[in-house]
C-alpha cells in the first residue's frame, strides 16, 4: 500500500499555509490523500468522464462555478451528484467562492468534505502539488554527511568515526556549503530526482569527535549552508586496505540503488595524511564534466587504444618493408 495522507492531518498542518477552511463542518473529514496529482473537472462537467481519476483532490474555480450557473437546478444536481458518487477525497473552492445550495445538500448526501482557500486556482495548485508532492514522495533516512561541492549535491557515507564529520567541516571552511550532518532525510521528488536534507533538530550542527557540537551557520555565515540539495553522487569513505582493487582509471562506474534511483557511488580509501577534502572536490567537479557529457576515463581509453592502432600499423609497414 502507497503512502497516503489523512484529510484531517493535512488540514491541520497546511491548512494555515493554504488558506484552507472546512465549509460543511458536519461532514467528517474521513478521507485519506494518495495521490500528488490535482484535478480541475472540466471534461468532466460536460460529462466526459473516460480518464476521471477519483482519488485525486478537485479544485474548482471561477470558470467550474461560471459554467454550473449557465445550466438549470436539475442539470446541475445531475452533474454534481455523478461528480459526488465517485468517492472523491474532497473539493476545495478556490478564490473564496462559496459553493451553491445544491453542490451543499448533495455533498452531505455523499459526505464529500468541501473545502474554501482565499488563493487563486493556479496559485493554490502550485502549492498543493508541492506539499502533497513531498508528503507522499518515498523517503528514507541515512546516517552521513551530505555537502554541496560546486553546485554537486555529495552524500558522505562509511561507518562511524571514520571522519565523515570532519571531511564536511573542512570542505565548508573551503567555501562549500553544508546540507546536513549525522542524519541526511533523503526523498524522491519525481523521476529520478532525489533531494536531500537534514532533521529540523540538528539544523547545520556538526559533531565533531573531541570538540563536540558546532554550530555551521554561526561560525561561516549563512553562505555555508543550504536548506536542501539536489543528491547526485554517493561518496562512501572507507579505510585503505593493501589487497583491496580499487578503481584506478574509473571506466567502471559503479551505482548505488536509493529509493529506486541509481546514484553514482565512489569507494574512495582513505588513510592518514590523505587530503580527502580536496579529493571529494575532483569528484563533484568530475561529474560536472560528465554533466556536460565529458568523460576524461573514455577519452583517455580512446586515446590510447588509437595509439597502439597507430604503433600497430606502423610496425606492420616497417616489417614488409624489404628495401
């Protein structure tokens, strides 16, 4: 069973934001919210109703409210009670337009909440995507360190104490910028975008072993930080070990599966006197190049292997050369 948001929840947490009000008080707000999308019915009062999806919320405005008027009281008890029967979620009236004695008496008939928002549609829809949108996305929660090198959303990952804290604090005294510390709330904001942020609690805090909690945007100033970032490279740090391969020319790429989305992962080992931070830059200014359809490894492999072509056919001329 997907995600879903109880009708009573979400009033109360964005009723506010929204500008929402409930109008037929006496009908229970017993609805569940399931689905991101947001419906206007305009087909669907002319009565094509083939691709209706009824677990959407309905917005109707000025032009749904112009349209009823120009049909009679029977007409328009026609159109709503089909609309009604259909078990949607609720309608929410927007512009501050107050529904009809009809669209009343039917919606206690089939208990189907209405709504009132001061916003207009466009407005209140924008919002509304927004907010169902990320309420409903898939998330998750990953112990890390998550920055912003260049414009490169990076999640620091590897086990605890292995100095994923301290790599942050150094990149964001580099100029970068901190998006979260120890817990990263990651979610799937549609296709394959994934977004990153932290816990309300710990709000740009670092802890640093033997030091102790820091505050990020006190000690840098507010351009060391960001609210959210786009994630798109997984950068898991991990102790250097003599017999271990690593990737030394980075034509294998290598992914990790979050929330059903392949994020570039990179294995980088690490030991004393390494200069990890400067290293976690090349990876973010990397994947900008591959952003840009750039890929240094492939070039180089093609370089090479038109090398020894070249080295290849020229040894062949020289050996049947007789004179």
């Amino acid at each position: 069973m997907g995600k879903r948001i109880h009708l009573t929840d979400f009033l109360e947490q964005y009723g506010q934001e929204l500008q929402l009000i409930h109008l037929n008080t006496h009908v229970e707000l017993a609805s569940d919210i399931v689905s991101a999308e947001i419906n206007r019915p305009g087909l669907e009062l002319v009565g094509f109703w083939d691709f209706f999806e009824p677990d959407r919320i309905q917005i109707v405005g000025n032009k749904e409210i112009a349209f009823l008027t120009t049909h009679s009281d029977q007409d328009v008890d026609t159109i709503i009670s089909h609309f009604f029967q259909l078990k949607i979620p609720c309608v929410i009236f927007t512009n501050g337009l107050e529904p009809s004695d009809t669209i009343y008496r039917l919606a206690e008939q089939y208990q189907v909440p209405l709504l009132q928002s001061e916003l207009h549609s466009t407005d209140l829809m924008v919002k509304l995507g927004e907010v169902v949108g990320e309420e409903l996305a898939p998330k998750l929660t990953m112990h890390g360190s998550m920055v912003d090198v260049y414009g490169i959303g990076l999640l620091l990952l590897g086990r605890s104490g292995i100095g994923k804290s301290e790599v942050a604090l150094d990149l964001v005294e580099r100029g970068h910028r901190l998006v979260a510390d120890d817990v990263i709330r990651v979610w799937r904001a549609g296709g394959n975008l994934l977004l990153g942020s932290g816990h309300e609690l710990l709000e740009h805090h670092l802890e640093l072993r033997g030091v102790g909690i820091i505050d990020v945007r006190r000690l840098f100033g507010i351009r060391s930080i960001r609210a959210q970032k786009r994630l798109e490279v997984v950068i898991n740090l991990v102790e250097w070990e003599d017999n271990e391969n690593y990737e030394r020319i980075g034509l294998t790429e290598e992914y990790m599966d979050i929330l059903g989305v392949d994020i570039p992962c990179v294995k980088l080992p690490i030991f004393p006197g390494k200069s990890i931070s400067v290293i976690v830059e090349v990876i973010a200014l990397n994947q900008l190049m591959k952003i840009y359809g750039e890929y240094p490894a492939r070039e180089f492999e093609d370089h090479l292997i038109e090398k020894l072509q070249e080295q290849s056919n020229l040894r062949e001329y020289l050996s049947r050369d007789y004179e």
